[in-house]
C-alpha cells in the first residue's frame, strides 16, 4: 500500500519535567522576594503587607530604609531550567516573628538559597543555623546591594564558618542571570551530594 512502510514511528510523549521545591530564605529585607521576582518565569505570588509605624521598635530598618513592605507568608515563583527540570521557588519571611512558618515551608524541600545583605551578614546566620540543623543543603548568595561587594567569597565563607562543599556566590538580586546562576550552583551542589550518597555500581 502506497506510503505503508514510510509511516512515522507513533509519537512518544515527552517525559514531565522533574520538579523539585526550593526554599530563598535569609533575614529581613536581604531582597528575598526581590530575587524571585527577578528569576521567576511566572508572575510570582506574593504576601507583602506594609510596614507600619507599629513596627518601628521591631523592625531593624538599617540600610533598606527605603522598604515600604515585608513579606508576612511567602513567595511563590517558578523557573524551567533546560526540558527537564522544573524548581519551585518559595520565599520565606524574614522577620523574625513570622519564623514559625519556616518549618511548614520547609517540608520537602531539597535546597535552599540563604540570601545574604552584603551589609548586614549577621541577619541571616539564623538562616544558616536553621538549614545545617535540618540538614537540608543550601548554598549562600551575597547580594551586594547598590551592586558593591566588597568581600571575596571566600572571606565570606570565613566569617560564617561555612564548610567547603557550601558554595558562596556574589550576586544581584535584581537580576534575573545572577539570580540563575545562584540557583544553577544549588542543584550542582544537589547533583553532587546525590552522587556522593549513592553507592557506586557493581
Ligand atoms: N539597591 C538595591 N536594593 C535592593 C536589592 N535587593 C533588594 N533591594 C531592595 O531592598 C528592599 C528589600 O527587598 P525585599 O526583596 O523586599 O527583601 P525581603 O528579603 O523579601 O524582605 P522581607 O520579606 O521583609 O524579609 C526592597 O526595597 C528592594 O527593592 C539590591 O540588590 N540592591
Ligand atoms: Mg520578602
């Protein structure tokens, strides 16, 4: 029959990327929901309420005197990285009364960025304290506001007593490029505790 033999192969569905949830968390106002604004493919959800004159004794507005608001749940945002993997970005809150919700979102996630204030490092030990006790791997970002970074990564790594397979990355959180790269060294640190975990083949 004409045309028989050259039929197409049927068409195989293509395989659903893998997904994984990823947690940006650090201190207050170190531009969290500013970084998954900038990286997010989708319009990124956000819980902002502003900061009022209630708030002045709490909240440390030293250095971000120009923030008019602060997250009170979480962000939300999404990135494709290649047709295979899909990351679920989740910001957390950075103050400190909101903290309780970290655990909550935590769960199940398999990484996390701790943002750093370039400025203000001491706000986002929290942070790093909370993913080493979990366990949970992260990676550090150093967000040099007004893009200045006057600190090399590894004096970074120093002063936060920081183990060598935690990488530390200068970035902008404003932009969208320095923002993937961040997120790009978080799943090579994944990819790298994965394979160190698996037994090798016999
Ligand atoms: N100049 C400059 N401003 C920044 C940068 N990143 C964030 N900002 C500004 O700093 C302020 C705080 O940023 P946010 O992204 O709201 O910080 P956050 O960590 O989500 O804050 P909380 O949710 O309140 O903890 C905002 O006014 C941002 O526009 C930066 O790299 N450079
Ligand atoms: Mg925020």
């Amino acid at each position: 029959m004409a045309g028989s033999d050259t039929a197409a192969p049927p068409a195989v569905p293509a395989a659903a990327p893998d997904t994984v949830k990823i947690l940006i968390a650090g201190g207050f106002g170190v531009g969290k929901t500013t970084m998954v604004g900038a990286v997010s493919e989708i319009t990124p959800l956000r819980t902002e309420e502003p900061l009022t004159v209630a708030g002045l004794d709490v909240d440390d507005l030293k250095g971000i005197e120009e923030k008019r608001s602060t997250t009170v749940a979480l962000d939300f945002g999404r990135i494709s990285i290649g047709d295979d993997l899909v990351l679920y970005l989740f910001g957390t809150p950075g103050q400190q009364r909101f903290w309780f919700m970290w655990n909550d979102l935590a769960i199940g996630a398999l990484g996390a960025v701790v943002l750093i204030d370039v400025r203000r490092p001491e706000s986002s030990f929290a942070a790093v304290d909370f993913f080493e006790r979990r366990k949970i791997p992260f990676v550090v970002a150093v967000n040099g506001f007004h893009g200045l970074h006057p600190y090399p990564p590894e004096e970074i790594r120093e002063s936060l007593a920081l183990p060598e397979n935690v990488p530390v990355l200068l970035c902008d959180a404003r932009e969208r490029e320095s923002c993937r790269d961040v997120l790009i060294a978080l799943i090579d640190r994944l990819i790298a505790d994965f394979t160190l975990r698996s037994p090798p083949p016999t």
